[in-house]
C-alpha cells in the first residue's frame, strides 16, 4: 500500500499551517467586524419615489393605485398586503434589515409608527408618482414635492424627539435613497400626447433630470450627506410594455429595445448629471452621491443570465406571477386572480413590478453602493 506523502511530512509545517489559518480567520473576523461597526453608525434610511419603494403610503391617501390587498403581501410575513406592489419584501427593507435598522422600512403615513420608528427611517414614497410633477397628477398619489413636504415635516417631529442639537449629526449619518422616472416615461410620456407635444425625447430626459437635481439640492439644504440615486429598469421588459407594443402579445413576449434604449440613455444622462452635482457639492458639503444601477442586474435575470453567466434561476421572465401575468398590476390583481404557485420561479409579480425573490437580487448586486455610502 502506497503511504501519503503527507504522513512523513514534519510536524512543524502542520504547526505553521494552523497558524495561517488562525491568522486568515482573525483577519476575515476583523473585516467583518468592522463593516458592522460602521453599519451601525448609520442613523437612518429615509426612501422617496415610486412603486418600487413604497411600503404603503398609497394606502393612506384616495387614489385607486393601491396594494392593500391580497394576493400582495402573499409571501411577506405572516402573508399580510401591506401596500408594497410584490409578493413580499421591497429592496429597501433589504438595505434596512443590512444597516441593521430594522426587518421592514415603514411608510411615513402610518399613523400607528413608534418613535423609535421614526427615529430610524421611514419611507415617503408612493406608488404611481415621478420627476415630472404631471405625473403624479394622472394618478392622485404624492408627487415627489410633497413627499419633500412631508419630510420636512417629519425633521420637526423627530426635534421633538431627539431635540434640536442632534439633528444635524443625525441627518449626517442616515442614508437617503431615491427610486423614480419609470412611471414618467411608462404612464405619461410613452401613453399620453401631452408631454410629446412639448418635449422630444432627449429633452424630456434633461427636464427630468432638472428635477432630479433640484429634488436632491433640496434634501441637502436639509442636511442629507448620503445619497444613492437609482436609475431606470429595462422599461421595455417590462410585462406591460410587451403586451401593448408587441406584433403578438401572446406569441412575441421578447423585450421592446425602444423602450429599454430610452432607459439606458436616461440613466448615462442622469451618471453624468450625478457626477456633476456631486463635484459642485461635494466642496461646500461634503456630500457623496451614488447612482445605483438596477438596469443590469434585472436585465441579466430576465436573459437568464448571473454574475457567472449561469441561468439566473427564473423559469418565467416575460410575464407576471398574478393573473395573466399580461395586464394585471394594482386593482386588476386582486384576490380573483389566478397565482403562479412559486413565485421565486418569476421575476415578475405583476406586469410591472419585481418579485421579492428579483428585489433581493438587485440589492444584492447594490451592496458596495450601499457600503460605500455607510463609509462616506
């Protein structure tokens, strides 16, 4: 029988290899150690936009752009619709479960939050708004101006319960995240002629991102520091998109580019805008903005593909979990509807918006942004 070569090997060397494995652990361990230190150094995760981090606000307000109600909320805990537009959890409650906040971002119209709610973030978003201030209108939710208002309104509640000599540090260490512009383009500039009218497309983007810009002036003028600003999905993969602007909707589910190509020109005109707001404030604030990519990481699970260009795990990318799968969003998916019995299996969970499963991947692939800005 042929003896290992290890067994002569003197016992010195197995002495060294368990002291380098000590020191890779120690190392690993201190790494580790620290990026959870300076998580918790974060004091706050406030959220303003759209659909895609509102956990519930719309349901506080008159507007038929609601999720209260079931199939929402199918695989969230205890299976409760509390207003978020998926199955479960958004992205954002991702990142706050990450900062080590809390498991779920609550929204701000919640009569019922705690103080120490408060105290560590809230969402203002709501379901159906956008940049251009037309758009909320065409749905009667909280435009992105007022969602501003009420976060102005909420510094005056937490003085009150922090007391004015901490707010400024406070808001120097929370995070703010932005998530808007697809209900700009999906809702009213590609449905509706009016903003056609005016604009072409290339300056329907600049006015846009003017916006953009002096909605994030505004948050630093109220002591924002910490900033990550997410760009446009792949809006002609998007369920609803393929259904109303393909030859076969039934047959021809693939992506319609012109959509999606208006995205990515949106989201390098809003880079560029990014970094410049970024160098001009950076000197008299010391702000730091992040854009934070959403368009690769979905694109890549509706091609089927990961990180390692392996199928992404989604069996069903071009239709939704609810109903058809076609149509259905807000009130046409409603507890009638018919389910896919596994979610995790689509990107979609309506014709719009994302699965829990599909959110947890973006934030995934958003984790350095997030670290970077807990480091700023």
């Amino acid at each position: 029988m042929a003896i290992s070569s290890d067994a002569h090997r003197p016992l010195h060397q197995y002495y060294y290899y368990f002291i380098f494995m000590i020191y890779c652990l120690l190392c690993f361990t201190v790494t580790m150690i620290g990026a959870s230190n300076n998580r918790n150094k974060v004091s706050a995760l406030y959220v303003f936009g759209d659909s895609t981090v509102d956990p519930g606000n719309n349901n506080y307000i008159r507007t038929a752009f609601k999720s209260n109600f079931e199939p929402y909320g199918r695989d969230f805990a205890n299976q409760v619709p509390t207003g978020r537009f998926t199955n479960g959890k958004l992205g954002t409650d991702f990142i706050a479960s990450y900062l080590g906040l809390k498991e779920f971002l609550p929204p701000y119209l919640d009569p019922n939050l705690t103080n120490q709610e408060l105290i560590t973030g809230v969402s203002f978003a709501s379901a159906g708004s956008g940049y251009d201030p037309l758009t909320p209108t065409l749905s009667n939710v909280i435009s992105i101006g007022k969602q501003l208002e009420h976060f102005k309104e909420y510094k005056k509640r937490l003085e009150r319960i922090l007391g004015k000599q901490k707010i400024e540090d406070h808001m120097k260490n929370a995070i703010f995240f932005i998530s808007a512009g697809t209900n700009d383009f999906v809702i009213n500039y590609f449905t509706l002629p009016i903003r056609r009218k005016t604009y072409s497309l290339i300056a329907y983007h600049h006015f846009l991102l003017q916006h953009v810009q002096n909605f994030i002036q505004e948050l630093l003028r109220e002591g924002a520091r910490k900033l990550g600003v997410v760009g446009l999905p792949p809006m002609g993969c998007l369920p609803i998109m393929i259904t109303f602007n393909s030859n076969n909707a039934l047959l021809e589910r693939g992506c319609v580019d012109m959509f999606s190509s208006a995205a990515r020109n949106h989201n390098l005109i809003l880079q560029n805008q990014l970094n410049l707001v970024q160098l001009n404030s950076s000197m008299s604030t010391g702000a730091k903005i992040y854009y934070v990519d959403i368009y690769e990481p979905l694109s890549n699970m509706i091609h089927g593909l990961d990180d390692n260009n392996n199928n992404g795990g989604f069996d069903e990318v071009d239709s939704g979990c609810c109903g058809s799968g076609y149509i259905e969003a807000a009130f046409l998916c409603n507890r009638a509807s018919h389910l896919c019995s596994d979610a995790s299996k689509y990107v979609f969970w309506d014709s719009i918006h994302p699965t829990e499963k599909a959110y947890y991947n973006m934030y995934l692939t958003s984790r350095h942004v997030i670290d970077a800005l807990v480091t700023a």
